[in-house]
C-alpha cells in the first residue's frame, strides 16, 4: 500500500518537522437518512485528510440515529460486515486514512440492538470493535429498552502512526475503568465516539470526564460528539498532560492534533501516576 504525501513530501497524518500523527475529531448531527450520514462521513473525512489527519473519529450512532430511539433502529441495524463498513472501507481506502464510527449492529433473537464502534483501516476493513459496556440508563433516558450491553472482552487494539488505538462509547466515560482497562491493554490513544445528550450540566461533565480520562490515564482521548441540537458537541482531542489541543464548539466541522509517543513518554517521566498506582481493575 503505497502512502499519499503532500507538495512538501510529508507523509499523510503527519505534521511537518514534528514527526507527531495527525487525528482528527468529526463533529455532525447523524439522522434517519443513511445515504445522508454516509455523504457527511465522506465530506468530513475529506476535509480532516487535507487539514493533515492520518485517523479520524466520528460520532457514536453515526450509521443511524433518531433523537428517541423507536423500532426503527432494529430495521435499519446493520452486522458489522454490512453495506456500512462497506462503504466506510471503500472510503478509508481511497483517501489513505483510519477511521473510527459508531453504528447500530444487528443482534439477532430479539429487537434490541448493539451500539457498536468500529476502526477501519486503510487495505485491511475492520481492525477493531467495541460494544458500549455501560448503557444511558440515566437522566431520564433507557438506552437499555432498545439496546444490549457489550460483553465485557479483552479490549481491541489497532496501531495507526506508530501508536496503539482502544476504543470506547459515550456513558463509559462516567467509568474511569473502561479506559483504565483499555490502557492496561496497550493503548496509547483512546478514541471516544458520543451522543452526549444535552442538558443542565452535562456540558460540563463531558469536557471534565474527558479530560480526566486522559490525565489519569497519560493518554490522549480523541472524543467526537454530535453537534446540537441534540448532542452537546464540543467535541475534543486531550493530550496526557490534560491540555485540550482541538476542540469543535457548537459547529459541523472537524478539528485535528498531532499526537506522538515521545509527549507520552515525556508527560510519564513527570507523571508516573500508572506505575505507582495499586489497585488493579476485575470486573464485577
């Protein structure tokens, strides 16, 4: 597979003279056309490659979304080999670039769904999944009523610019020990697909959870939400020291930073806080 470069000769995803990995965040509001979301999947990825993305993450339920969730998500749920990974696959391909999605899978024996996250990688489809551990059963919502939860698996990892990517959804980040585990397993940068639904706070939550998953952690989280009016949006890149590097406010748009492992290495050197904690994670 040959790798795409710019006038300059920099290999695509990377930033010039700084050997860091270009990943973007795709902020949209995904709805009931998937025609539609396809083609702002296309147009936003475009645009995160010729800002510099080598990776780029898109929304929790990018495939298919209405704002209450009704029978319709079982009609439209797709397997994971479907006509949506299909195209994301032809997608990725074309442009040279990972990209990470989340999308309704069909389940079968029964109506309800999984909420899925998928990686896709350049010659190679599918890499990585992830089925949201943790259900919005919260707020006044029941995403359990229409979807079941993941089983919980050893994380799946893919390598993308020299670092090694896990994958998470949404809620999850409520749980400091999804992204604990998922590190544990190897991962260098979490990538965090959202529908993070509005409300008195919550604006607030999503920006400190996030952060926190990463400080913690000394990771970077790549973390891609809807844009309102339904989702809060301001979707965002922390880095393992806890700085936001990219954000997108309210807007359909894509933001992009530059990770590497030297500013991993670095900020552990400073912040030893993985090899000097004591208690490990099991699950319940």
């Amino acid at each position: 597979m040959s790798t795409e470069t710019d006038a300059a000769g920099t290999p695509a995803g990377s930033a010039p003279g700084t050997g860091g990995f270009g990943i973007a965040i795709a902020q949209f509001a995904p709805g009931a056309d998937a025609a539609a979301n396809l083609a702002e999947i296309t147009r936003l990825a475009e645009l995160a490659v010729a800002r510099g993305a080598g990776l780029v993450v898109f929304p929790e339920y990018s495939s298919y979304f209405t704002p209450q969730p009704d029978a319709s998500w079982y009609q439209r749920s797709e397997h994971v080999d479907g006509v949506f990974t299909a195209a994301l696959a032809a997608l990725v391909d074309r442009l040279d670039v990972h990209v990470v999605a989340g999308m309704i899978e069909r389940v079968e024996g029964g109506e309800r769904v999984a909420n899925t996250v998928v990686a896709l990688a350049p010659g190679a489809g599918v890499v990585a999944t992830y089925r949201k551990l943790h259900l919005y059963d919260a707020f006044g919502q029941r995403e359990s009523d229409w979807v079941v939860p993941g089983v919980i698996e050893e994380p799946e990892l893919f390598e993308a610019g020299g670092l090694r990517f896990g994958l998470q959804t949404c809620y999850d980040a409520r749980f400091p020990e999804v992204t604990r585990r998922i590190v544990d397993a190897g991962a260098e940068v979490v990538c965090m697909p959202a529908e993070w639904v509005r409300g008195p706070l919550k604006e607030a939550h999503w920006r400190v959870l996030t952060t926190a998953r990463a400080l913690e952690n000394t990771v970077y989280v790549a973390a891609a939400d809807h844009a309102p009016p339904v989702g809060a949006g301001n979707s965002m890149i922390v880095d393992p020291m806890g700085v936001e590097l990219a954000t997108v406010g309210e807007t359909i748009d894509v933001a992009v930073a530059w990770v590497s492992a030297e500013r991993i290495a670095a900020v552990r050197r400073v912040n030893p806080a993985l090899a000097l904690r004591r208690f490990g994670i099991v699950p319940r």
